[in-house]
C-alpha cells in the first residue's frame, strides 16, 4: 500500500510535536509495509528520505492536466479565507465576499499559473495564504502522481485544503489526522472561525478521521458534528530508534524539574509557575526549567519575579533535537500541566529517559499512561505535593522511573501505524 501525506514540518526543522509525530507515522508505516510520498511546504534537503519520499511544494509548479484555470479551480473547491475575514457576515454578504475572493484567487492563478510557489513552511502573518497555495500545490502534486498512491493522508487543518484538492483531482480517499483542534487552541467563546471553517471542512470531506486520542474524537464528534463511525482514535507512541545514554554535567547540586512545551495558555505554564512556588515554600533544594517559546513566555517571566522566585527559576528558549534529549537527562522531574492536550508526546519522550512525569488529567497522553502522576491542571496544589514527594523520596522516584520506561516501551510507532494501516484498508477499496 501507498499513502500521499500532506504535512507541515519534518525533522530535523521542527517547531513542535506535530513534526516529531509526523517522523513516528512515516517510520512505523515503513516498518508494516506501507510506503509514503510525504509533501511539506518547505524541505531544507537534509530530512530522513530513508522512510519517506520527500516532495519540497516549494519546487512544484501550480499546473493541470486542463489548460483552463477555471476548471482547475472548480476540481479544487476550496475558498482562500483572507486574514481580513469578517467572522460574522449575512448569507448574502457572505456569497458576495466568496464570489470577490474567486474572482480573486482566478486572477492571481492565472497570473502565477505554471510557476512556483515559495512557501515560508513557517506560521507567520501569512499563514493563511501558503494554506491557500498550498492546497493548489497539493491537486498538482496528487495529480502528476495518481498512479503512485492509493490513499491520501493530511495531517491538521493546514493541509486539509491541500487534502481536499488531492481527493477531488485524484479522487484516491482521504484520512485527515486530527492532532489539534481550534477548542484546544483557545476556549470555547474564542476560537478562530477562520481555522474551525477550514477544520469542519476538511473533516467531512474526508472518508475517515484519525484522532490522537478519545478525547479529541469526543471533540470531533460533539464539536464539529463528524458521525462517530467516521471516527476513529489511534494514540500517539514515541520513538525509541536512536536513544542512546546520554552523559550530561549537570552544573547544579539541586534537583531539576521542568516543563518543555510551547509557553502558551493550552500548555498551563502559569500553573506550572504557581506550582513551583509552593514547593519552594517547602524546600529550596530544587530549581525549575521552562524550556520554549510562545505568546506567554514574557507574562511567565513577569509572573516568576512577582512571585519573588526568580534566583530558582530558568527559562532556556526553544529547544529541539539533541537539546531537548539533554534537558531531559538534566531533569529528575517532568511536569505537562496543559489546560487541553489532544495527546503529549513530551512525557513519553520524558519516560523513556527515565524521568518521572507529572500530566494533567485534561491531556489524552492520560489514557494511555498508567505509570504517570496524574493531576487536574488547575490544582496547583496536588501538582505541588506530587512534585514534592518526587523530589523527596528516592524509592517513589525511583519505582515511577522504572515503571514509566517499561510503559513507554510498549507504546510504539510500530504499533500505532499497524491501526492507521487498517484505516487505510478500510477506506481503499
């Protein structure tokens, strides 16, 4: 069997869990028999081509086996959504603005038609156009090469366009992974409908819809009205190829516990901060690490010097590749408070080094782990008391450490991609 995957980042250029999931898929597919033409919007050239062709969409050229652009854009059926969008317009507004912006996109198509597009593959200001593009990329690439897959894969709502255009050019099925949703992006009342639009659409065009977890499929279903046999829940693994023990210098003779994460309001970083604070009421032999970068990390520092913590408190920027591996051996506790986590790959990459973890019951990385400390996001207390015994008694550390890595052993790619492979059967006919 072979599968067109559209994604978003490859390792080793990665801005967060997506990418590391995506690498996971490729490889666990390669180990049961499946191969995959994997598309990103930008390749660097040095990703992993062991386990997947890579097609750069930055060096393919907007074209269609029809010489009318008009046609190629009714194939494609999706509407470029402006930044500028107004979220709440009357029906007949509405149609005006999708007719303007048709007329638009037939234009800009025409003017660019045969050329190539150059995308940023990053999540910048014009994120919404390269989704756009992107999508016009993907019925080119799904076309040049129907005869070389049998299902079409897009992973989170950036590629759902580019999904889309590949089934309705190709008319190969469509599975759409769900890793995140815009509820677990913001709360309820703020949501970006722009990307909700984007996430309806691309759900019910697809034969089947892949969640990381039970509590995204709930989401799925309850929130976006998807039919629960459409649904199906493969859970997250982590990779254990390539782990090596690491030797680190410490550099302190305090305990480390930290969080790794975007520093944004769905990953708890404040209850992390408040957490941390309380401990340090009870004992000063410890320092604690945020690792990353996000719209809240400047608040965080702020909240840590009001809080008057700031000589036991670090904060390290983004890390990734060997960095994340080394923080990890630097820690003797992990800690992911999210507010709303469709799975967490951190903690198993956590476990897998041995490093107690600490997750919130509001994270589908809860369903899976047994072995983790498990605590509602908002109870910085028990988040408090769990650290504490962790750092405090060596036989609890050390029991959580061995049961956790024997835990995490079993929750392999390999595995999880022998499901996603039923789910391909099941839609290829």
């Amino acid at each position: 069997m072979r599968v067109l995957m559209f994604g978003w980042e490859f390792p080793p250029h990665i801005a967060g869990g997506l990418g590391t999931a995506c690498y996971g898929i490729v490889k666990g597919l390669a180990y049961n028999g499946v191969e995959t033409i994997f598309v990103m919007p930008s390749a660097s050239g040095d990703e992993d081509q062991s386990v997947a062709y890579i097609i750069n969409a930055s060096d393919v050229a907007v074209e269609s086996v029809s010489t009318d652009v008009d046609e190629f854009l009714d194939k494609v059926r999706f509407v470029h959504i402006g930044t500028n969008m107004v979220p709440y317009l009357d029906p007949e507004e509405f149609s005006e603005m999708v007719e303007n912006e048709r007329r638009r996109q037939l234009k800009d198509l025409s003017v660019s038609y045969g050329q190539k597009y150059k995308f940023s593959g990053k999540y910048g200001a014009n994120l919404m156009e390269e989704v756009a593009r992107y999508a016009m990329v993907g019925g080119t690439i799904a076309m040049q090469h129907a005869d070389e897959f049998d299902v079409i894969h897009a992973h989170d709502w950036l590629t759902y366009y580019a999904g889309i255009a590949a089934k309705e050019l190709s008319g190969k099925p469509l599975v759409v992974h769900v890793h995140a949703t815009s509820f677990d992006r913001g709360s309820a009342d703020h949501i970006d409908t722009r990307v909700f639009e984007i996430e309806r659409r691309g759900m019910e065009a697809a034969d089947k819809v892949v969640a990381v977890s039970d509590l995204t499929r709930n989401i799925v279903i309850n929130k976006y009205g998807i039919s629960p046999d459409k649904v199906v829940t493969v859970h997250n693994a982590v990779d254990f190829s390539g782990r090596g023990e690491m030797t680190v210098e410490k550099g302190v003779k305090e305990k480390v516990v930290t969080f790794l994460g975007r520093i944004t309001f769905q990953k708890g970083p404040e209850y992390f901060i408040e957490a941390a604070a309380k401990v340090l009421k009870r004992t000063r032999n410890v320092r604690f690490v945020m690792a990353g970068s996000g719209d809240m990390m400047n608040r965080s520092i702020r909240h840590v010097a009001r809080l008057g913590i700031s000589d036991r408190f670090h904060f390290t920027g983004f890390l990734q590749g060997a960095d994340v591996h080394k923080m990890f051996a630097l820690s003797d506790v992990y800690i992911m408070p999210s507010v709303s986590e469709p799975f967490g790959i951190s903690p198993l990459e956590a476990m897998r080094t041995n490093v107690p973890s600490i997750i919130s019951r509001q994270s589908g990385a809860a369903e899976v782990l047994s072995y983790a400390f498990k605590v509602d996001f908002w109870d910085v207390d028990a988040m408090a008391d769990d650290i504490y015994a962790l750092l405090n008694y060596p036989a609890l550390a050390s029991f959580a450490a061995k049961a956790g890595y024997d835990e995490v052993n079993t929750l392999k790619w390999n595995n999880a991609t022998a499901k996603l492979k039923k789910v391909y059967e099941s839609v290829f006919k």
